[in-house]
C-alpha cells in the first residue's frame, strides 16, 4: 500500500492516540478455574498489543504477548467489547495474533478486552 508522508505523519498521530487508549482498557489473563487451583498456567498474566492500520485507521488485530510457556497447548480467547474475536490453542511461542475481521475498528471505538486461557 502506498503511503504518502502527510499519511505517515497522520498514521503516528492515529498510533499515539491507539497506544493512549490501549492503556485504558481491561485486560483478563485470569485462567478459568475448574475445581482446581492448578489450572492456572500464567500467574504474571499477558499483554495486549494493538495492530493499527494508519491508511484507513483501522484495527485489524491485537498481539497478546508474555504468555507463559506453561500455557503451551491450552486454547485462548479473546474477545473485545463483549464480541468474540478468536480462540486459538497455544504454541509455545509466547505470544499469539488474533486476526478481526471486516468491518475493522476504529481504534477510538475500543472500549475493553477481555482474555482467557482455559487449560
């Protein structure tokens, strides 16, 4: 995709307003919890990183990154404002993508993100 410089300028203006409203919102990297505390495979919890496209100011997917190893082979979900985006098993990359799908979010329209692993 082409991008112009006057497009690049706007997209780092966009991308600092995606990145200030990131640090408002929820996260849950609590593991569901089925009769036993040994479910639990992320005490730390994860992070949440958003992937913004500045040509038409959209979000086209979040990166959750600092997943336990321990978590390897357990599915995660995600869902962003109240609708589920993906669930996914676990590699033990330490970090998935989950992909949206069209119409994509404005980066101001994101309210909270909720995740989970059950194992």
């Amino acid at each position: 995709m082409k991008r112009l410089v006057t497009a690049l300028a706007a997209g780092a203006a966009i991308s600092t307003i995606a990145f200030a409203s990131a640090s408002l919102l929820d996260v849950d990297g609590s593991t569901i919890q089925a009769g036993s505390s040994g479910v639990t495979c992320d005490a730390s919890g994860v992070n949440a990183n958003w992937g913004l496209e500045t040509d038409d100011n959209s979000v086209r997917n979040v990166r959750v990154a600092g997943i336990d190893t321990a978590c390897a082979g357990d599915t995660m979900f995600v869902k962003v404002d109240g609708k589920p985006v993906v669930s996914k098993v676990i590699t033990t990359a330490g970090q998935e993508t989950f992909a949206f799908t069209a119409p994509f979010p404005a980066p101001e329209t994101i309210n909270n993100i909720k995740i989970w692993i059950e194992g």
